[in-house]
C-alpha cells in the first residue's frame, strides 16, 4: 500500500513538471520593415509615428506577444529607410501544441492603416519576419501617404496699401488623421522652389486665408499652399496665375527735374524773398502815399468848406451892416437931441477908451477914422470924420488948441461955419454911429467863434 502511493504521488509532480514547462516562451520574432511613404517614422513610443507591431495567439490570449512594441525603436526612419522591431516570449509549436500568431502592423496616416500578416508557426529560438513569411528578409513595406491638397487658391491687392499688401485665401482639406499644420511659400517666379526662405507662414490646421505685407509695388507674385502631416509629408498646391501688387503713386520728384533744375532764370530762395521784401515795401509806400493823398484832399476839403463858411459869415455881417445902416442913419437925429446926457450914455459903451474899440487894432477904424474921435475923457471932441486928430494937433502936425480948426485960422470962404469950438451935439452923432458900428462888429465875431 505504502509502495502504491509513492508511485501516485511521483505521477502527479511529473505531471505538473511538464505543465510548468510547457508555460515558458521559448521563440522571439523580429519583424522586417522598410518606410514605402513620404513621411518619416519617428520613435515616439506612439502610432502617432511609429508602427506598432503585435503578435496574436491562435490558441489563447495568454500566449499573445507584448502589446507595446513599436518600430522604429531608436531614431527615425525617412523613406525608403528599413527598420524592424522584435516581439520576445512567444510559443512554438513545441511548448502550445497548434500554437500560430498572426503579427499585425498598424500606424495613423490620413486614415487609421492596418495590415495583418500570417498565422505563422513560429519554431522555438530566434526567427525572422518579411515579406516572403518566417526566415524572409525582404522588408515589408509601411507607407506613409501625403496629406490631401488645398485646392481654389486665390488672392487680391489689400488695404491699406494696395500696393504692398496681398490677401492669399484657399480652400482647406478635409480632415485627416494625420494632420500638422498648414504652410504657405510666396516667390516672384512661376514653380519656383519651396524652402525655407520662401515660407511667409506656418499655420495651424484649418486655416485657408494669410495677408502678407511689405511687398514690392506693381510687382507679380506666385504663392503656394503646403498641408504637412505629423511625419513630415507634405502636398503642395501651388496658383499658376500670378497676383499682383497695385502699382506705387509715384510723385515727381521736382528736385531732380532737369528742365526745372537747369532753368538759368530760376531764382534762390534768398532771392525770392528779397524780391518779395522789396515789393512789401513797394506796397508799403504806395499805401502810404495814398494815405497822404486821401488825408490832403480831406485838409483841402476841410479848408473849402471853411472857407465857404468864412464868406457865408461876411456876407451875413455885410447884410446885417446894411440893414443897420438906415437905423443908424434914422437914430442919428435922436442922438443929437438927446443932448449931453444921451451922448454921455452912448460914451459909456466906450469906456475902456482906444483899447476896447479897437484903436488900429483889428476891431476899430485905422488912424484918424472913428477909432481917433474919442478922447480921454470919454466925450467926443474931434471935428468930422477924417478931421482933425483928437489930441488937437493940426492934421500938417501943427499945434492948434483943443476942439478949434488946424492953426487956429477962420474957416475958409463960404463955409458957414462958426470959428467958435465945436459944439460936443455937433459931434456927437458922428462918434455914436462909429461906436455902434464897432459894438455890431465886435459881436458878430464873438458869435461866429
């Protein structure tokens, strides 16, 4: 019994033996690979740039290869550039009896790209994966595809200066998956290069317009729309037409000139302003003398006008002599019936003696006339008007005696007169006419002032 059980318990540990070694991996694949696009593969750990290649069980999940291997597995892979990637613990045949893997190769291009190889056998140890199957070494090939174009590129001059500003705009692409960014290459030249020195622009994807300024007037200009992907391809669409700048407003330039510069007769500016001083003054003393003409011919008629008033002022002073003259001539006879009274009343008017009638002064009668008829003491003694001076000197210079004829001599023949003295109302009405004469004068002039 005891000899039964060693032999049941020596089956069992056999049996887990062989299970535990049938669970270990016992083959690795690495799988041949060769970049067929425009884009580069780039180790990023990612399908955003590298391909990510995985190795499916047909038997169980538990026998699968690691998800995360991607390819390339250092630096980058441009076109035309082989790479590959090794996939570790896999089963042969020989560890999961009927055991075969499917490797499937997948990365983002436009779209989400797939590609499913197999099922292999894969024998235990170190095996090789191309496109002729296990053991093959030519590479499969993973293209990247480029980016779908723009298309309907137009532009046109722009504000505010039409000639230096161009508006570029264009239709966009649909979206992709692999899209970057957008960019835009202006040159003077139709198909001219795309470099770096033609880029006017990097734009985020989706956009489909760009001003660009500080161009050259009247000038023609081809631009080019570039959609890039994240692997670096690119599709370029380019205008075959050309747009073009307005040309420049372009001012004479006066200083340059020739005919304007080489004119003999053309004046410096100092001369100018020379010429424009003197005529200034030209003016200055053309305005003045005119000035002086208007104010003379305003003098002469001021005077005229004066002197119209001066005559009109005499004529009225003779009017008024003329109406006085019968008045006086009838006031006469009263005056020498008035007797000595009335002559002393009329006397009076003369007070101030020679002074105040203007004794050959510019009121009074000249020499002997009627300023001379009055004396000192206010009555009148001379003889006529014209006669003998008041002093009673002979009008020859001789002395004669006051009030009688020159040189005391009778009175010529056929005179009638007395030699006696001269009566004062004899005289009298004589010295009033010339005292009321002067008053009337002397008045008038008073007024008129």
């Amino acid at each position: 019994m005891q000899r039964s059980l060693a032999f049941v318990l020596a089956g069992v540990v056999m049996t887990w033996s062989a299970a535990a070694i049938a669970q270990v991996p016992d083959a690795t694949l690495t799988v041949i690979l060769k970049n067929a696009g425009v884009g580069t593969f780039n180790k990023t750990n990612t399908i955003g740039t590298e391909v990510r290649v995985f190795a499916e069980s047909v038997v169980a999940a538990k026998y699968n290869g690691a998800t995360n291997v991607y390819a390339p597995t250092v630096g980058t892979a441009g076109p035309g550039v082989g790479f590959s990637a090794k996939v570790d613990s896999l089963y042969s045949p020989t560890k999961v009896p009927n055991n075969k893997y499917f490797v499937h190769l997948e990365w983002e291009d436009t779209a989400n790209k797939k590609v499913s190889l197999g099922p292999y056998t894969v024998p235990a140890g170190a095996s090789s994966l191309g496109a002729g199957g296990i053991g093959s070494a030519v590479a499969i090939d993973v293209k990247n595809d480029a980016p779908p174009a723009s298309s309907s590129l137009n532009c046109y001059a722009d504000n505010p200066d039409k000639s230096t500003n161009l508006y570029f705009y264009w239709t966009g692409t649909a979206f992709y998956v692999d899209r970057d960014l957008t960019e835009m290459h202006v040159g003077t030249m139709a198909g001219f290069a795309l470099t770096v020195a033609t880029r006017v622009a990097q734009l985020p994807f989706g956009t489909t317009f760009r001003k660009v300024s500080g161009l050259k007037p009247g000038t023609a200009y081809f631009y080019c729309v570039r959609e890039v992907d994240r692997y670096g391809a690119t599709t370029d669409t380019c205008r075959a037409m050309a747009c073009t700048t307005d040309g420049a407003m372009m001012m004479p330039d006066l200083a340059m000139a020739p005919d304007l510069a080489m004119a003999p007769d053309l004046a410096t500016a100092k001369d100018l302003a020379m010429a424009d001083l003197a005529t200034g003054k030209a003016d200055l003393a053309m305005g003045a003398a005119d000035l002086a003409m208007a104010m003379g011919m305003a003098d002469l008629a001021t005077g005229a006008s004066d002197l119209s008033m001066g005559a009109a002022d005499l004529a009225m002073e003779t009017a008024d002599l003329a109406v006085a003259a019968p008045d006086l001539a009838i006031g006469a006879p009263d005056l020498a019936m008035g007797g000595g009274a009335d002559l002393a009343t009329v006397a009076d008017l003369a007070v101030g003696g020679g002074a105040d009638l203007g004794m050959g002064g510019e009121d009074g009668p000249v020499g002997g006339d009627l300023g001379m008829a009055v004396g000192e003491g206010g009555s009148v003694e001379g003889a006529d008007i014209g006669g003998v001076p008041a002093d009673g000197n002979a009008a020859d210079g001789s002395p004669g005696s006051d009030g009688e004829f020159p040189t005391g001599g009778a009175p010529a023949a056929g005179c009638g007169c007395s030699t006696a003295p001269a009566s004062p109302l004899r005289a009298g009405p004589l010295a009033a006419l010339g005292l009321l004469i002067v008053a009337l004068r002397r008045t008038r002039r008073r007024g008129s002032r």
